[in-house]
C-alpha cells in the first residue's frame, strides 16, 4: 500500500508538463519585456523610437561638389586653354593651302595635354588632321589622313562646296545667342542631307555644353541642345 501511494505522488499525470510549460510561458514572457523595454529607451526619453536621418542620394555621375565628370573636365580644361577657338582654327588652316577647316575641337591629347584637334580639307577634299597645342598656339602635327579613298575625297569636297555660310558666320550666330566659350565646330548634316555647322558652347557658370546646329546653307539655327551632363 505504502509502495502504491508513494508511485501516485511521483508519477500524477501532467504534473511535470504543466510545469515545463509554465516556465516556458514566464520566460517568453519575460523575453518579449525586455525587448520592449530596449526597443523603448533612446535619446528621446523613451517615448518614441529615434529616427535616422539620411542624407539625400547624389545625381548619378555627380561629384561631391556638385559637377558631373564631364562638367569637371570642362572646368579643368578650358582655363588651360591660352589660344581660344579663332586663333587655332586660323593656325590649323593655314596649313593647308586654300583648305577648309571642316572640325576642330578643345581636348586633351595621349600626353594629357590641351590641343586644338582640327580637320583641314583640301580643295580635293583630301582631309589633313592638325594639332595645335592650347597653350602656346603652335602646330604640334600635320598629316593627312590615310585611310581615305577616292570617294571619301569627293564627298567631302561636295559637303564643303555646299556650305554657303561659313564656319566663323555660324560661330557668330551661336554665340550672339548663349554667351561662353567655344569648344567645338564640325562640318556635318541632317538625315535629309541639309548641310549644318555644329557649334558647341561651354557657360563657365555652370559648365553645361550647349549645342546649335546651324544650317549652312542660309545660316538659320535648326536646333539648340543643352547638356546638363
């Protein structure tokens, strides 16, 4: 008898489960306290969850100062710049005897330094490429190009022969409208043919790029393009 009763107390059913599952409830609940309690504590006296502030996102391609890449380069490459677009293209066309400078363009050469990169055509329409170096106002090189042939020749003497106004008149036109430095002139044309000059504008203020395209047939202006970039 005494065995019987002494098995009834140790082995009373759910005992020990009920137990278990009473610690674990405490311990969740005292868990889920403590979390609270964390969660609630801050600078703010716990009365609120501090916020985190952040910084608003730069523009892609942006600087810390502001400039894009390109608009730092301008900025690097302009001051740099001692002859200025009238000079270097009357330097590079003098090269080449009754030619037509048909492109130049402000930039920097395989040694990092500034140049006037022009393109001199011939009366032929043989093409001659001059450098003419940005500081001092000297032709550095001359040559022509050798990967033309005979009808690269005379699509460019056409293309030349087309060009009623000249580069200086769509130079004037552009700039008598955007007021900044000039970085670029080229000879090209529309999808229809018409023949343009395409004058590129540098505003120091900002350094954009602002782009007209001027027909060259009767000096209007077909299209201005400003690249904020």
């Amino acid at each position: 008898m005494f065995e019987m009763s002494k098995f009834m107390r140790v082995f009373r059913p759910g005992t020990s489960t009920t137990r278990t599952r009473r610690a674990a409830a405490a311990t969740v609940c005292a868990a889920a306290s403590c979390a609270l309690l964390l969660t609630g504590c801050g600078d703010n006296g716990g009365r609120q969850p501090a916020s985190r502030s952040e910084a608003p996102a730069s523009p892609v391609g942006a600087t810390t100062n502001g400039l894009t890449e390109d608009q730092r380069e301008r900025e690097a490459l302009i001051p740099a710049d001692k002859t200025g677009y009238r000079k270097a293209a009357s330097t590079a066309v003098d090269e080449v005897p009754d030619g037509t400078t048909t492109e130049i363009e402000l930039k920097r050469d395989n040694d990092d330094k500034p140049v006037w990169r022009a393109t001199v055509a011939a009366k032929d329409g043989t093409e001659h490429k001059v450098d003419v170096d940005a500081a001092t106002g000297k032709v550095v090189s001359s040559r022509t190009d050798s990967d033309q042939d005979g009808d690269d020749k005379r699509d460019l003497a056409q293309q030349v022969s087309q060009a009623e106004i000249s580069s200086q008149k769509a130079v004037d036109t552009a700039t008598s409208r955007t007021k900044g430095t000039v970085t670029s002139v080229k000879l090209d044309d529309t999808d229809d043919g018409t023949p343009i000059w395409s004058v590129d504008i540098v505003t120091t203020d900002d350094w954009n790029k602002t782009t007209y395209d001027v027909d060259a047939t009767n000096g209007k202006v077909l299209r201005k393009h400003v690249d904020r970039d």
